[in-house]
C-alpha cells in the first residue's frame, strides 16, 4: 500500500475518492458511478454469497460484480456466480508451467473486466505485487479474526481458528480491510467482534465469526467504498458519516 514506488498524490487515490470526486462533481446518489466489482474466491463461496444477497436486498448500492474468479475449478462459489447470472472465471496454477505464468494469466483476467475494485473473498492465493500496486486501495480483503492478532504467514482457513482456540482468547471476530504488499498489514476498514464459548471447536468457531462478523461487515464495507465513505491517508482509513 505505501510502497516506496508511489507517489503521496497516487497513495490517496482511491475508489472511495474517486467516487467522492463524483460526488464533489454534482452527481446525485441515482447517478454515482456503480463499481465494477471482480471477485476473487477459493471455496464454498459464502462470503460471495453475502455480496450477492446484500445487492439483491438493496443493502449495497452502487456495486456490480461483473466476473467472479477462482484458482479453484471445483470451487462451489463459481456456481455461485453462474447462478446470478455472473461471469465465473476459473484461473488454476495447474494450467501454467509456473508462478510467473500464473501470475500473469491472473492479472490478465483481473484487468480485462476492468474492475474499480477487488475483493478478496476467501481467495486463498499470494496476491502478485504487480496486480496490488496496480489496485492500490482498491483491493480488499476480509480475513477470520480481528488484526493485528492471528494473522499473517500461515493464518488462513481454520488454522486461524485452531491458534485463537490454543491461546485461550475469549474474543475474535473477523477484519475487513485494504491489500498492501504485506500479509494482513493494509489498512483496515471494519472489525466486529466475536465471543468465543468455552466448549468451541475450530469448526464451530470458524463458522459463528462468518455468521456474526464476516457476513455482516463485507458487505458494509462495500456499500461504504462505493457510498464515497471511505477514504485511505498515511495507511489508516477514515469513514465519513
Ligand atoms: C472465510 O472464513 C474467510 O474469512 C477466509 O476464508 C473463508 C472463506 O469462506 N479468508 P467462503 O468461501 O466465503 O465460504
């Protein structure tokens, strides 16, 4: 996110901004730019499937998913997407002689739905620089437990759930926020907490923080960015009433 590479002026671009820009311009909210939304998924899709219901109920305005894509070919969020009528894309590394190949194919697929935003919606795949310097604050990412704790290398899946367990806390929740180039590290959006029961597994525990948290604020924070609320300075992100 704060690269060295940027420049000040292009760190505080963001979709948000853009959107205010808009909005600065004299557009009304009926006329505000939708966002075209690409989707980056690994499994069971529940997550795509919140985005899905809140658009459908009116509780995100302003964002169109215009391409799901898996590195997953089996994964059931792709039918998700075929089912509401939405472009599903498999990308699978099986298919490239290497990362770089990958890679490639990756941002390829990204850039040609021309998205103003990605969201990372249990994508379970290295993120290539290339693509996050690219999408400066226009990447986000909902993660299963509420950074700076359990996160990082390794803190992905259950494994997350499986260390909050081990250590005894008695409260998660689950994280919205940008992607830098770090693991876990860009600013965050939104946070809901999450109690943690004495007789939880990782399993029961994985699914309450989606139910109580991951579901709810994923698509808050879309209709946030998309509302023109959300602004990203010197890596903290400031939402306006
Ligand atoms: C969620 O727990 C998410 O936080 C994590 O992967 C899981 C994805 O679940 N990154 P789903 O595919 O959205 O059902």
């Amino acid at each position: 996110m704060q690269s060295a590479r940027s420049s000040p002026a292009e760190r505080k671009r963001s979709c948000a901004e853009r959107a205010g820009t808009a909005r600065a311009q004299g557009y009304d909210k009926m006329e505000k730019k939708m966002l075209r939304t690409v989707v980056c998924v690994s499994g069971g899709g529940t997550n795509l499937q919140a985005i899905l219901d809140g658009i459908e109920r009116k509780e995100i305005a302003n964002v169109q998913i215009v391409r799901v894509i898996s590195n997953n070919r089996n994964a059931y969020a792709l039918e998700r997407a075929r089912n509401a009528g939405i472009e599903a894309v498999c990308v699978s590394p099986r298919d490239y002689a290497d990362r770089a190949g990958f890679n490639r194919a990756l941002i390829q697929k990204t850039d040609e739905a021309s998205p103003d935003l990605i969201v990372l919606a249990g994508f379970l795949v290295v993120i290539p620089p290339e693509l996050i310097r690219r999408y400066e604050n226009r990447i986000v990412n909902i993660h299963p437990s509420l950074i700076p704790s359990f996160c990082g290398t390794g803190y992905y899946g259950l494994k997350v759930h499986e260390a909050v367990l081990k250590r005894g806390v008695k409260v998660t929740g689950a994280t919205v926020h940008f992607v830098d180039e770090g693991t876990d590290t860009g600013p965050i959006i939104l946070q809901k907490p999450v109690a943690v029961r004495q007789d939880d597994t990782p399993q029961t525990l994985q699914r309450r923080v989606m139910e109580e948290a991951e579901w709810i604020i994923l698509p808050k924070a879309l209709d946030l960015i998309a509302g023109g609320r959300v602004t990203v300075v010197n890596g903290r992100v400031t939402i306006t009433e």
